[in-house]
C-alpha cells in the first residue's frame, strides 16, 4: 500500500468490521459567506467505518466542512450524502462532539447521556443502553456525578457517550480533544480507537495535532489554500494514506516520515513543532 497520495480521490477500501457505520460523500462542496469564499471543490468519498482526520490552518475552513456533513450548515456549492442519500438539514444519522464537553450541569454523566437517545426510545431500553456506553468510557463507576464534581477528560468521556447513544452511522468531532492536558488526550485518543473498534461508525475528525492525525485515522486530509489565490477559499491540498493497523506504534519511523510530510504541507518546520 502506497503511504501517502495526492490525489484527493485516493480511497481505501470499506473495513470489514463497518456494520452500522455510514459512507460519506462529498462532491464539488464549497461555502461562501456573504463575499467571502471559505471553502471551494471539495471532493471525498469516505468509506463506512473509516476513520478520517482533517488537519490545515486555523481559519481554513475545516470546522465548516463538519458543520455541513452533520447538516448543521449547507453547501453553496456541490453535494453531500450518506450512505447515498444527500444531507438536507440536521441529520440524524450523525453525531457531532466538540472540544467542549457541553454537558448540562445540573444533570448527572448518565442523565447527559441519556440526551443523546433517539426520541421515543423505551425506558429501560433507553437506561441500558446508557449503561452499557458509560461503562464502555470507563464512568459506569461515576454515572451518578455531576459535571463539575469529575475531571475535564472524564466529562470528554461522557461528552463520547452521549454522541454514540443514538448509535451514529457517522460521528463528526472537531477537536475533541484540544483543551486536555497532554497525557489525557493521548489516554482519549486510545479510548476513542476502543469505542471505535466496539461501537463501529465512520468517524471524520478535526484536529492541529499532526501525531494524533497518524494515530488515529486511516487517512488525513490536508485542507488549504492555494497560496498563490488564497481568496479563493480552501480546497484538499493532499490526502495521505497512514499505512499500518491500529493501534499503532507512536514512536514508528514511518509515521514519524509522515509528520514530516504533513508539517511541511502545513507550512510548519519539523525541527520546532515539538
């Protein structure tokens, strides 16, 4: 397998362990506001239960692009759909999670999750299924709590339950986790590619942090604009194919070769990223 791509078509082939999870697509997508171009012909297709981190910028559109897929904002331009059918509106079939955890804090880390449940699910079916995810985050022991009486990544763990509660065919994060300290996140990270393995969805993930893209996604996407028209709003620059299964080796020289790479695209010297 080729390691790294240019071509923003380059794609793997759908993961075997995908049931439940949802193929996206994105065709020709940009989005002006007001004059202002932020992004323009963005084409992907990402498979069912692959993972996806975008990486560009600050300011270069990627929060956007998660906005439109979860069908919290909409294209000017171009088309998104999952699993075939187009995105028209808040949709259902995704969950977003965010660098804040954004629970409620008068209600319990069970009770935050249980707002993630379909409408109309049953009581008892609904209460299990809480259950079953708080323990899956490793807070079946502090279900009973309320936010500010647990630590910023246990809140981040109950911010993941209440995204997976609805059983999302695709799960949309923009930087979740940004604001933790460093050895949480790498502990999130791990925790994430857990979830993942046992709650199997497409995820596509926002994030600065060149490592944790090679950690965790099957391939980054490097959103940018070119520097030589930057009005015209940003676009894939490249899409590079992280070869190795997960979990991976973090210290591996390949993956430290790819770092080099994406800082470089991002216009970031290697020798002061540390």
């Amino acid at each position: 397998m080729s390691t790294a791509s240019t071509s923003p078509s380059a794609t793997l082939s759908q993961p075997s362990s995908s049931a439940g999870a949802l193929g996206v697509r994105l065709s020709g997508v940009g989005r002006t506001f007001d004059s202002k171009v932020v992004l323009r012909d963005v084409d992907l297709d990402i498979a069912a239960g692959e993972i996806v981190a975008l990486i560009g910028a600050s300011g270069c559109g990627k929060s956007t692009l998660l906005r439109q897929i979860s069908g919290l904002d909409q294209p000017s331009t171009g088309r998104i759909t999952i699993d075939g059918s187009p995105v028209a509106g808040i949709d259902l079939r995704c969950s977003v999670g965010f660098q804040e955890p954004r629970l409620l804090p008068w209600r319990s880390l069970e009770h935050n999750t249980e707002l993630g449940l379909p409408r109309g699910t049953a009581k008892g079916e609904g209460r299990e299924r809480v259950r079953e995810l708080l323990r899956l985050v490793g807070l079946g022991h502090a279900s009973g709590l309320r936010p500010r009486q647990v630590s910023g990544g246990m809140a981040q763990r109950a911010s993941l339950a209440r995204a997976l509660a609805r059983r999302p065919g695709v799960l949309v994060l923009d930087e979740p986790f940004g604001a933790l300290d460093a050895l949480t996140r790498l502990q999130m990270q791990d925790l994430l590619l857990d979830v993942h393995s046992a709650e199997p969805t497409t995820i596509i993930l926002v994030t600065h942090d060149v490592d944790e893209a090679l950690y965790l996604a099957d391939r980054v996407v490097l959103l940018g604009a070119d520097p030589q028209a930057p009005a015209d709003g940003a676009t894939i620059r490249s899409i590079t194919v992280v070869p190795g299964a997960r979990p991976r080796d973090r210290g591996d020289a390949t993956l430290a070769h790819l770092r080099v790479e994406l800082l470089d695209g991002l216009g970031v010297s290697a020798h002061h990223s540390s």
